[in-house]
C-alpha cells in the first residue's frame, strides 16, 4: 500500500514487515512514448528515523505533504 508520493521518482510504501522506499524507472527496452513505469525497492526500514534519513539523503526536493505524512508515522513499524 502506498503511504506517500514524495516526487515523480520516488515513494514509500508498506508491507507486512516493513516500509520500503521505492524508485521509478522506465522499463528496459521501452520507449518514452511508450514506456511502462516499474517501481522497485530501493531501501527498507523498521524505523521512522531511518526512512527519513535515507528519504533526505535520496530523493532530493520531497512534497512537503509527503515528509509531513512520513513524520506521522509511528516510530517502529509494526
């Protein structure tokens, strides 16, 4: 499940076990007309403190709605 958008390269969403922050990326062979996006893990995290570091040292400029949504979250992942 996505949690937030933070740019047009870059996500973080949640599963069981953790958040995963995740990149954007054209799929191999395609073209701009045509190309299919295909997010990928980049980053995995347990704790919120984490995930907002990796996102600073990462994504570069973030939607300030994101980061405000990522630092609601609780401090572990449950």
């Amino acid at each position: 499940m996505m949690i937030a958008r933070l740019n047009d390269r870059w996500r973080v969403v949640d599963d069981p076990l953790q958040w995963m922050l995740q990149y954007r990326r054209n799929k191999h062979g395609s073209s701009a007309e045509d190309a299919e996006d295909v997010w990928g893990g980049r980053r995995f995290f347990r704790t919120r403190t984490a995930l907002l570091r990796d996102v600073r040292e990462l994504c570069g400029p973030v939607d300030p709605s994101a980061l405000r949504i990522i630092a609601s979250l609780p401090d572990r992942h449950a």
